[in-house]
C-alpha cells in the first residue's frame, strides 16, 4: 500500500512557556497566529526548529541538511493551505515499511 504524507509550505516547531530567556508565553491559538502565512516565525525565539520548502529544487533543499533518507520518495507539490505565503509543499511518497496504527496516526495528526 503506498501512503503520501504532505509536509505543507512550511513546518515550525515551537515551545512557549517562557522559561527560554524571557519570551511571552505564546498565545492561546498557537505562535502560528502571530505569523499569518508563517511570515517570520522562524525568527521567533520560542520557534526551535523549522523548515521552509521554497527551493528551486530537492538538491537545494536537501544541502541544509546532515542527513537525507528515501530521497527518490520525495517530491515537490502544489498543495498548500489557504493563506500560506508558500507556494509548494513537500511531498514524502512511503513506498515500504509497516503502517502506523490507526491510534498513532490520528494521535501525531499525520494524516496519512
């Protein structure tokens, strides 16, 4: 069975509790309501990690990183949210290895 997981325009990863120097706690809705579009969120020192898909190409993608596995499932899309200021997404195209239960993909919101 093959599974597509969309990685959307761009993917940020954020704590919020102010314990980090002296950043405000983040908002009900989430950092990402502060970023419409995610428009500077990553210079948002609560962000820890994250990852901006507007590349020309995997190759220039791929060169911010240590590592890159399963390269030939990868590919660029279309497919992002209203709003995004993105205008392509990464695609992961799972070609083998065993499902998530049902419980866990629901639980991570992966979707697939």
């Amino acid at each position: 069975m093959r599974r597509t997981l969309c990685i959307v325009s761009s993917l940020a990863v954020g704590v919020g509790n102010g314990a980090v120097g002296q950043e405000a706690p983040a908002p009900k809705d989430g950092l990402a309501a502060l970023y419409p579009g995610d428009v500077g969120i990553e210079r948002d020192p609560r962000v820890i990690f994250a990852e901006d898909f507007e590349e020309n190409s995997l190759e220039a993608l791929w060169k911010r990183w240590e590592t890159v596995g399963a390269k030939e499932s990868m590919s660029f899309g279309a497919d992002v949210p209203s709003g995004s200021a993105g205008k392509q997404s990464l695609l992961m195209d799972r070609k083998e290895g065993p499902a998530l239960p049902a419980a866990q993909r629901q639980d991570r919101r992966l979707g697939i």
